[in-house]
C-alpha cells in the first residue's frame, strides 16, 4: 500500500509544479490554489509512505520520478525542450531509482 501512496504522492506534486508554472507567479488563482492543495496533499501522502520507508529512499523516489514526468510534460504541454545532457542526468537520476529498489535493502519492498 505505502507504494501506492508515494505513486499519488508523485503525481500531485507533479500536477502543482505543472500548475506553478500555469499560474504565471501566483497572478491567476484557480492555478494557484491547486499548487497550494496539490502540494499539501503530496505531503500528506509522502508522510503516509514514510512511515514503512526512510525518507532518503522515498525522497529520491518522489524527487526522481517527479523529475522525470515534469519534464515530459513540461515538453507536451509547455513546449519546453530540453537537450541531450539533461535528459541523460534524468536517465541517470531513474537509473538510480531502479538501482535502490533493485538492489538497496534499505528500500523497503512489498
């Protein structure tokens, strides 16, 4: 269960960062808001995986991926490109994440 957690955990902090950029520094509300919420409820759940997990595992996992989609979507919905060397450090840092769940026994599984 805690990794479902942490996985709604990811997605809302990626749909606040998507909102932060959509509500162009806090000037449009309804974007605002839903960072504010979005956020909120990340943590909430972050905590709620913290307590079979340690935070730097479930930190890394939470920042990783998040990273990972951010910049998809920031590509789709934003136009946003970015160039070779970035996308290799985000393969590198999901490299990482499968490295710690495959091979970590501090990662906690199952």
């Amino acid at each position: 269960m805690h990794y479902i957690y942490l996985l709604f955990a990811i997605l809302m902090e990626v749909v606040a960062t998507m909102a932060l950029q959509a509500s162009e520094q806090f000037t449009k509300l309804g974007y605002s808001a839903i960072v504010v919420v979005g956020y909120g409820v990340s943590f909430y759940f972050m905590t709620l995986t913290l307590k079979v997990m340690p935070v730097g595992i479930v930190y890394a996992i939470w920042s990783g991926v998040g990273i990972a989609l951010i910049a998809g979507m920031g590509r789709v919905i934003f136009d946003q490109r970015l160039d070779l060397p970035a996308y290799l450090g985000i393969a590198l840092i999901l490299i990482g994440i499968v490295v710690i769940q495959l091979f970590s026994k501090t990662a906690t599984h199952g």
